[in-house]
C-alpha cells in the first residue's frame, strides 16, 4: 500500500473501526514518516502499523540501460515528457527511514524483503513496538521467528504487490496462502496476506491457525485510499483474475494486473534494470499516467481476489468483514 493508495485517511478509519490501519511508508522521507504518522494520530486513538523495506539495496550487476531508456523515450514522448534519463544508484533509506518510525512510535512496525539485526530488533522492543516481518516460505518464517518477531506475516503466492522473498528465488516461493499459514502457524504466530477479500476468506485463514488476516487488494477502491481514479476503475472493472507477477515497474517480482506496459516488456525481460533503479526511472511515467488516466501504464498491483472488489468506506467495509467472518463461522 505504499507510493500513495495508503493514506492516514485509510489508516485512521480502520483503525476506528476496530482493525489495525496500516501504512506502507518506504517511499517517505523521515520527516514525511513523521507526518504521516502524526496526522493519522490526529485522526484515530486506535493503534497504528507502518511498513518499511528492510533489504533490496544491495550492489547491482553490471547492466545495460539502452534498452529500457529506448522503450521509455517512446512513452515519455506519447505523454509530453522529456527524454528519461538515467538515474543514479539510490541509496538505502532504510537507516533513516527506521529512525522517524522509532521517533514516532507506531504501536506496531513490520518490515519486507529481509529480516533486521539485533540492534534493530532491540531498539524496537525497548519502545513496546510490536514487531512484524513477512515471509513467503516456511524457512522465511523461521529466520524471522528466530530472530525474534512477534509474529510472520504469511505473505502467500495470491497476494499482490511486492513479493517479499528474500532466500530463494520469487519462483521458488509462491506458496498458496493457507498452506503457508498452516505451516509457519506450527511455530509462531501468524498473520495470513494473499488473496483475502471477505469475510468468507478470513475465516478459512483463522480456521488454517492464523491468529490475524491482512488485506490489501480489498481496501484500495475505498474513498479514504489515495489510489489513482483510473487504477480503482481498474480493479473495480476487473471480471476475472488477470493478474500476473512482473519486474516491469519496479525491477522486483510484483503482482498486479496486467496492463499495456507489462506487455510490451514481455519478452523483453532482459531490458529490465535491477531494482530500485527501474521503480525510479519509471516513476515519471506512471507519475503521468495517473494524471491522464492511463491506467495502461500505472502498476495496478492487486491480489489474485481482485475480482471481488467492492466500493464501500473503510469503515464500513472493516465491519462488513467482521459480520461475514462471524456468519462463515456460524454457518461452518
């Protein structure tokens, strides 16, 4: 939910509503972290959660870039853009990033794409910070029980955005949500991610040993969520699952549905810089798009339950959910 669908509009009102809002803020400076966290206190006195990218900065292979500043030149030039250029190599925000939501206290922090160090983990709990980190395999979800998480959140091959693999190849970890669940539950608490969309689908996650569901997909039409017009349309038109994994956007393996850019880079993968040099250097584009209401060239990320999205308030939606989880459960 990070890049602008997660608001603390949309935090704050599931929040009020009971459930734990969350912000996805690995795209904020310090200071835009401390913001966002304060304004979202200024709306709820319910608990907050934020989400940061503990890993993916790593020194990248030698690459071209020819390729895919000659494929983006034809877009920008569609769109009224200058030429792109190339990007320098960003640097990790991470360290900063970790130390707003230390200042800011949240009462529950998580993080993706790797685990943290002792240090890390420490100074958390030093401030009564819940501590949450996301794997895609049960070898994940034990390095991250080791190291001392207070639970995993089970991010199965149905959930959409970002896969937050990070020990294997994204291939080798799409492992059906309940499966998952089912697994990692034998040994630590855990919050089922992928593919949830109701209250139907909660329930069979709480009966497979989760302790909690976490929903993306099924809150991006909600007024509250600063998703672009034409990507909520787009979920919403959404008849079936077309969902499928890409690099196109950002460099790293994301789930969305598939669109004019993901397929004029199909068979075109070799092009692709690693990330986060693609995700920058595609930011004008979808920057664009949006404004134009091109959601052919926006990262549409979505769950493989996209098709059962529905337009409801946030907190409207967080109680729906709760009324069909309890009558799935009467009804078995």
């Amino acid at each position: 939910m990070g890049g602008g669908p997660g608001t603390p509009e949309l935090a704050a009102a599931v929040s009020n509503a009971g459930g734990l809002g969350s912000m996805g803020v690995a795209y904020l400076t310090p200071d835009q972290i401390i913001a966002a966290i304060r304004r979202t206190r200024e709306l709820t006195s319910g608990p907050i959660h934020v989400n940061l990218f503990a890993g993916g900065f790593s020194a990248q292979p030698r690459f071209e870039p020819g390729p895919m500043l000659s494929i983006l030149t034809e877009i920008h030039a569609v769109f009224g853009l200058p030429a792109p250029t190339m990007p320098a190599q960003p640097h990790d925000p991470f360290p900063e990033q970790f130390e707003a939501v230390l200042e800011s206290r949240p009462e529950v922090f998580s993080f993706t794409f790797g685990t943290l160090d002792r240090t890390a983990m420490a100074k958390l709990q030093s401030r009564g910070i819940a501590i949450l980190g996301t794997a895609t395999t049960v070898e994940e979800g034990r390095i991250l029980a080791d190291a001392g998480v207070d639970a995993v959140v089970a991010q199965g091959g149905e959930a959409g955005a970002h896969r937050g693999t990070f020990t294997v190849p994204f291939e080798a970890a799409m492992v059906p949500t309940v499966q998952l669940v089912r697994e990692i539950a034998t040994f630590a608490p855990v919050i089922a991610s992928g593919g949830i969309m109701d209250g139907r689908d909660i329930r069979i996650m709480l009966d497979n040993g989760a302790s909690a569901a976490q929903l993306g997909t099924a809150f991006l039409p909600c007024p509250e969520s600063g998703a672009a017009e034409a990507y909520r349309q787009a979920l919403l038109g959404a008849k079936s699952d077309t969902t499928v994994v890409t690099r196109a956007f950002s460099g790293r393996p994301a789930r969305g549905l598939r669109n004019e850019f993901i397929a004029r880079l199909e068979g075109r993968e070799d092009a692709i810089l690693p990330y986060p040099l693609q995700n920058v250097l595609t930011r004008p584009m979808r920057t664009a798009a949006a404004k134009l209401g091109k959601a052919g060239f926006l990262s549409l990320w979505a769950g493989q339950g996209v098709a059962r999205c529905r337009t409801l308030p946030a907190d409207d939606l967080v109680r729906r959910l709760v009324e069909e989880c309890a009558n799935a459960a009467a009804t078995g």
